[in-house]
C-alpha cells in the first residue's frame, strides 16, 4: 500500500525522510561493503532488485474479483536479509514512483519505512522466530510473508492517522478509521502473500537448490537452532 | 458464490509490459526527450515542492494547472496519463473517505461537516503533486536520470545497482507477462488452486531468469576485463538557458502568488 504523492503534509513528509534515512545510510554502506570485496555481487543484487519490482507484477487475485499485488518484502527480506532490502526496497520504491506514478517523491520516506524497513525486519524477526522455535520452513515462510505484509499495512495506517488525527477521537480514533477501510483489501492480501510465499519457496526448492542455499535459505531447523 | 479467479483472466492478460512502462515510452518517444534532464526536473519537482510546501490554495492548484498544460505542451498522450494516475488516484479516494467522518464515541462514525475543508485540501494537494510527478516521469527516461545520480552523493555502487536493475526489470516484467500468458492458454487461473499454482510458477521462473541472467552478465562481464566499474555513455544535452530561465520566472510567480506577495486580482 503506497501513499501517493504529495497526501502527507510537508512536515510529516519530511519527518519520515529523517527517519528512514539511517536505515537506508546503514544498507548502502553494507551494500558498498559488499561490493567493495566481491565486485561480482552488483550484479546478482541487480537481479535481486529487478526480481523484486518483477513481484509486483504478479497479479493476486482476490475475492471481490479483482486482482492486487503483493508486497514481495517478505520473500525479499528472507532471501536477501533485511539491512539490504532497506536499499533494494528504496530502489525498488523509486522506480515504482518515477515508472508507474506508485507511491511519490515526497512520500518516498513514508513507503521506505514502512515497506523497505519495518516490513523486511518483521518479516524476516518472524522467520528466524518460528525456525528457531523447531517450525519447518513452511509456517516461517507464511510468517514471515503475512506479517511483512501485515506490518507494511499497520505501518501506513499508523503513517495516515499521525498525519490527520480524528477531531474527536485523536490518533487513536483515526488508526480505527484508517486501518478499518484499509483492512478490507489489506488483511485477505496479507494472508494471500504469506500463501503464495509458500508455494513460491517449496517451487524454488525444487527448482533452484543451489541459490537458495547460496542466499542461506535452505539450512536444516537445527544449524539454525545453533 | 465467490467469482473464481478465472473471471479476471482477461484483466491479467491485458497488462502487457509495454502498458507497464507507458510512462518511461512516453518520456523516450516525446517532443521533450533531448533535454537535458535537470532542466526537466527544475520544471517538474519545482513545481511539486510548490505543490506540497506552499499554502493548497491557491499553491497546488497553480501547479498542479501549470503540471498539466506542460504535459500537453510535451505532447504526453492523455491516456498514458490517465492510465498511470488511476492506482495513486484510488487511494486519494479511498483515504480521503475517513477524513470527511469522526469518532465522537468507540466504534460511532458521524459525518464530520468540518472534514470537508482538510479533506479537500489533502485530496487537492495529493492531486496537483500527482500531476507534477507525471511531468517528470512522462518527460524524463529514467535511463537518463540514474548515471547522473552520484552528483547528489549517492555512492557509485548504489547507483550501479539501481542502474542494472532497471536494466533488468524489463525482461522479467515481460518473462511474468509471457509466463502467465502461457498459464492462462492451459486454463492455469481456472481454479483458486490452479491460480495459486500458476502464481508461485511465475514468480518462480522471474528469481530463476533473474539469476541466469545476472550469472550471464557476469560470465560476459569477465571475460571483457570487468574490474568492478560499469561505466555506460550518457547522452549529451545541453542545458538551455531560455527554459530555465522561464522555469524559474514560472516558480517564482507561483510562489510569490500563494503566499500573497502578489494579488492575481
């Protein structure tokens, strides 16, 4: 869920730039860390970057008949650790914005911290949670999808009701108002991600064993429990 | 009953990649596509800060209004225009909904008259700023806009990165359009189960093509003495001194109108 261009107030606009910006610094300079020791790695972050705007593509269908599309932080953090999807996620975000008109140049620090930064680290908290609980890939992998996604969405609301509280009832009043018109296309969506994770990494699995193993993905319950 | 999924088959089959990036073919294809980008983005992000920072009244509308004659003047096809605002469009409506109601007790909504004003104001200025970044984004190819980012201190690797993406991107939005142009052939969205099947085939044949293609570049890359620097040639544009000139006499009369230095009237 991208807020558009120009909907937050100037202030709140760049209030969330100033939040986001540590994360994204902290990412870039792992990323020319990285970089810097193994030149090659540009480009399968390239890749990695590319596969998630190509995500967005995919058209969830939903039971009103229409269709959405998923987050992708919850595969993406999970594949690619959340620190660099703090900076693929802003990438990815840019062009969403100067491509399709998704989301903004003003708002960008809203959708990054929303969905670059706290959707990744719920998402891959949640994932490391449940495989170090003994959960099998499975349940962690829909964990971590649905609360990425789920935590993307509260973050937004949260987002809208800081910026236009309920004359009455305050922020609290405008979190229900917000997260209740919202939670219509957002909570089935949520759990359609988790599910479509799932299926995605079981394919993977099966198709692409290496990389996963290369990206830290496919390790035995137990080298995680250690 | 649940429509199944196969009822927007035709909706999934219709996005091509082409319709995905209309607004990057405009901007490669338009009258504008030979200036340089600056000049382009002191016009267009000129006029969304104005859009944003300056009081909604007249400020966004004054933008917003000079936004969209521009994007006539460079010739943008309404469509692509109308096309790309739809989604950001959406959710204007959809978030400006809780703005007209209030909570005078738990889980009681009224309709709140008072609303009206800051509902109007936020849906005005999320429009005007809309139309703002459609200039840009209508105008400028984004090819255009990455190897120039380092001079606003992005460091170099970050802008490589984001330069092959983009770069990628386009094969694989258009592998997911053939993939599940093929599943739609073999009746793949027929069923909610087939649909999730189908699904989870596409995203996994885009991660398969992503890293095939990124291992390619690698392999090609070496064997031409790749030593971690991806320079490409950027075209040179001069910057014209008539458009930002009238640029900055267009921003200045829309700032000095909407803080009331100067009367329309």
């Amino acid at each position: 869920m991208h807020i558009a261009e120009g909907y937050l107030p100037p202030e709140q606009a760049a209030a969330w730039f100033v939040v986001s910006a540590p994360f994204v610094v902290h990412g870039s300079r792992a990323l020319v860390r990285q970089v810097r020791a193994d030149p090659e790695s540009k480009l399968l972050l390239g890749a990695a970057g590319a596969f998630t705007f190509a995500l967005s593509a995919l058209k969830i269908p939903s039971v009103t008949g229409s269709s959405s599309h998923p987050t992708g932080t919850g595969l993406g953090a999970v594949l690619f650790r959340p620190p660099v999807m703090s900076v693929l996620g802003g990438i990815v975000l840019l062009f969403q914005a100067l491509l399709l008109a998704h989301g903004g140049l003003s708002t960008l620090g809203a959708n990054v911290f929303s969905m670059a930064i706290v959707g990744p680290w719920v998402a891959f908290g949640s994932y490391t949670m449940v495989r170090r609980a003994g959960g099998g890939m499975d349940p962690a992998v829909f964990a971590a999808a649905a609360l990425g996604s789920l935590a993307t969405y509260g973050v937004t609301v949260a987002q809208l009701a800081l910026a236009f509280p309920d004359p009455t009832a305050g922020i609290v009043g405008a979190l229900a108002k917000f997260g209740g018109i919202f939670a219509v296309t957002q909570i089935p969506l949520a759990i359609s991600e988790g599910l479509l994770t799932v299926l995605v990494v079981r394919l993977l699995s099966r198709t692409s064993g290496d990389e996963l193993r290369r990206l830290g993905l496919l390790r035995p319950a137990a080298e995680v429990r250690a | 009953m649940l429509p199944g999924p196969g009822s927007g088959s035709a909706t999934l089959l219709a996005g091509s990649a082409a319709s995905v990036f209309a607004l990057d073919i405009a901007a490669h294809t338009g009258p504008w596509r030979g200036r340089h980008p600056a000049e382009k983005a002191l016009l267009a992000l000129g006029l969304l800060v104005c859009a944003v920072a300056l009081p909604t009244w007249p400020g966004a509308l004054l933008s917003g209004g000079a936004a969209a004659v521009l994007l006539a003047v460079a010739r943008v096809p309404l469509v692509v225009v109308l096309r790309a605002a739809r989604v950001p469009l959406l959710f204007v409506v959809t978030s400006t909904i809780p703005l007209l109601a209030s909570m005078p007790a738990p889980l009681r909504l009224a309709i709140d008259p008072a609303g009206l004003p800051v509902a109007a104001q936020t849906a005005g200025r999320s429009v005007a700023a809309l139309t703002c970044l459609l200039l840009f984004t209508a105008t400028t190819p984004l090819s255009e806009v990455l190897p120039r980012l380092h001079r606003l201190g992005i460091p170099p690797a970050v802008t490589e990165v984001a330069a092959l993406t983009y770069r990628m991107l386009f094969l694989l939005v258009e592998s997911v359009r053939a993939v599940r142009q093929a599943q739609a052939a073999r009746l793949g969205f027929r069923t909610w189960r087939s649909a999730y099947r189908s699904l989870a085939g596409q995203a996994g044949a885009v991660f398969v093509r992503a890293l095939h293609r990124a291992r390619r570049l690698e392999e090609g890359l070496a064997v031409r003495g790749y030593t971690g620097s991806l320079a490409v040639q950027v075209g040179a544009h001069r910057v014209s001194v008539p458009f930002v000139a009238a640029t900055t006499a267009l921003l200045g009369v829309i700032v000095m109108v909407s803080t009331g230095w100067v009367s329309p009237w």
